[in-house]
C-alpha cells in the first residue's frame, strides 16, 4: 500500500507519517524544502521521539519523498498510484497543493477509475472540505462528476503535540505520546482505509468542537494569561496558580457548553479536561507562550477559538466571564516577534480597544460578549 503525504514537516513526519507506516504503508512525502527532501531521499527513514520520563523512538523506514517543484512528474505519478493521499502543510498552503493535486487526479482518473481518498490533517475546521473546494476550481464539470464517484474528500480532526524542534538538520521529531485522528466516514469512497490508529465516525463536529473548546481554547488560556503574567513556557503558565485559575475556568465554560451543544456528560468533559491538563504539564513537550499565543487576530475572529464558544454560550444564556478574560488578555499580547500582534496593538492605539476588538472578531458593537470583554 503506497500513502502519499503532502507536507513533510514536523506534522507530517512526526504524526501523519508515523501513523501510516506503523498501519503497512509505505509513505511517500511530497514538499517543496529542498533540504527535508535531499535528507528523505538519502535517508529513506527517520526517527520519531515520543517525549515523556522514558523517550521512545520509533523507526519509520521504507519512505520515499519527491519535491513538489523540481519533480513534478514524479509526483503526479504518485497521485495517480496512491492507495491514500493526505496532507499537513498549514491552512494557508491548501489552496498552493491544490493545482498539481488536480492534475494528479486527473490523470488518475483518466488512467482508471480507481477509487481513493484524500484527507486533510491540519489544524483548521472543515480542512479537507477547503481542499476539495480549492480541486475543483481547476477540474471541468465533467471531470468533477467523475471525480465525486471515486474520489473521497472526509473531513478530519487530528491533535498531537509537536513543540519546536532544535534548530538542526536532523530528521528527527519529538513528539508527545498522545495522539487522536478522528475521520468522518460517511464521506469515504470505497472501504475504510486500514488504518488502526483512525477512529471513524459519523458525526465528526462533536469531536472537531471538542478538541478546539478544549486543547485549542485551553492553549490559549495558558498562552494569553501566561503572557500577561510573566511565565515563559506553557508548562510555567499551567503552573502559575492565577493562570491556572484562569486557564480552569475557560475550560470549564466550554467543558459545558459541550454538554449542552452535543450531549457528552459532564463526567465525559472532567475525564477528557484531565487528560489535556496532563498533557500541557509535559515538560518535554513544553512549548512558549509566545509561539502558543501567535496570531492573536487569526484566534480573535468570531469562528475560532475564543469567540465562538462565548458566542455560543451568549446564546444559551451563560455569561462567558472567564473566555471573556481570556480575549482582553489576548488584546494585550504584544510579543516582539509576531507581526499580527505588533498590528493588533498598533490598531488598538489608533482606534481603541473596543473598536480593535469589533474589528478583528467581525462582532456587532450591540454584541453583550463586546461589553463583557471590555470590563474585564
């Protein structure tokens, strides 16, 4: 069985990858850095590190990897042969890959109606249904029709923990043990892909909204409240006891929210609340509050992290005090590095805090969550 992944770098390798072979595949990646391609090519293996008390590496070996660019021959061919296509290569990148994608499939498609599907594990709802979108702008009516019998495009919800690498040249990824790869199964064409470590669904949003109320939300809680305090790393953050009171109490207004919105039980949210606890206290995992909190305008918008789940219990008459908290913080977060916070607070002097806020999160100025932000 031949797995194509597109994207070859920390996400692609330390998970996606690693899931594929331990399943049988043999894994191809497909990128556009020069140098993860020319060590892959030679290499034709590498190392995950599972991070914990006792590391343990696991060898992924039997890979192949084409660069996107420089041998895109190459890589149509695998489109066309692939038992399982898919890719970790950033939201942003979707639209890029999908052109040759296209073309791939279209060859696939002329050189036999084989059936296979394409998922897309990043870090954005609804990832795969985009891709799709973005495939179909370069495919004639004809071929879409075609292509909608034999081509699957399941959504996904993927989490694993992979910090900042060391700055070398190794292929080398640590990674947390944890990990969940959850794929809606309606939208798969032909049978389930024999992947072991998947868990197949129905209804994949409670698991989506799951994990961005929990592990998404409650990164942000350290991060942003982390910032503010002084702490450095996630793991400080976590361990700071007013942030953690902070960070306790946002989890547990979306912990509720997702019993009232999909009906998991309140016993459900304490067992799953636990596990992520545990999994920001890793300190070989430990990421900064910095990197964690970056792209604070991306994470204030009414459909991401934040927003939503306030929105959301607005709705059901609970007021969001402690996400509230949580997104002035994030209206302070102003780290050197990141270019979205420099212009988030750069438009805060300019236009005020409130209006900043309007802005960025699409919110109506009558909004109640706008008022609840602004006396926090």
């Amino acid at each position: 069985m031949l797995a194509l992944q597109i994207g070859a770098g920390n996400i692609g390798r330390g998970f996606i990858g690693q899931v594929l072979h331990e399943a049988g595949y043999t894994v191809c990646f497909a990128d556009i850095n020069d140098t993860l391609i020319e060590q892959l090519q030679a290499q034709k293996s590498y190392k995950v590190e599972l991070a914990g008390n006792e590391t343990q590496t696991i060898n992924v070996t039997n890979i192949e990897a084409v660069h996107n660019e420089k041998q895109e021959e190459a890589l149509l061919e695998k489109i066309a042969q692939a038992d399982l296509i898919t890719t970790a290569v950033g939201p942003n990148v979707l639209r890029a890959i999908a052109p040759i994608l296209a073309e791939g499939l279209k060859r696939r498609l002329k050189q036999g109606e084989d059936i296979v599907n394409v998922i897309a594990c990043e870090n954005m709802v609804g990832a795969t249904e985009q891709l799709r979108h973005y495939v179909w702008e370069h495919l004639s009516s004809e071929e879409k029709a075609q292509a909608q019998q034999f081509i699957g495009f399941p959504n996904a919800a993927v989490d694993r923990i992979v910090p900042a690498q060391p700055g070398d040249d190794d292929l080398t990824v640590k990674v947390e043990a944890f990990f969940e790869w959850v794929v809606d199964q309606t939208e798969i064409k032909g049978e389930l892909p024999p992947v072991p470590a998947i868990t197949y669904v129905d209804e994949l949003m409670p698991y989506v909204e799951r994990k961005l109320f929990t592990v998404n939300t409650g990164h942000a809680a350290l991060a942003y409240n982390g910032f503010v305090q002084g702490t450095a790393t996630i793991k400080e953050a976590i361990e700071n006891d007013n942030v953690r009171q902070a960070y306790e109490a946002v989890i547990a207004e979306t912990g509720e929210l997702l019993v009232q919105k999909y009906g998991f039980t309140k016993e459900d949210m304490q067992t799953y609340h636990r596990k992520i606890s545990s999994r920001f206290q890793n300190p070989h995992i430990s990421d900064s509050v910095e990197r964690v909190g970056r792209g604070p305008i991306r994470k204030v918008h009414r459909s991401d992290r934040l927003v939503k789940p306030a929105v959301e219990l607005n709705e059901r008459n609970i007021q969001p005090k402690a996400i509230a908290a949580t997104i002035a913080r994030l209206l302070e977060f102003d780290p050197e590095n990141d270019q979205e916070a420099n212009k988030l607070q750069e438009d805060i002097q300019a236009m005020g805090k409130r209006d900043a806020f309007i802005k960025y999160s699409e919110l109506e100025n009558s909004h109640p969550l706008v008022d609840l932000v602004m006396v926090q």
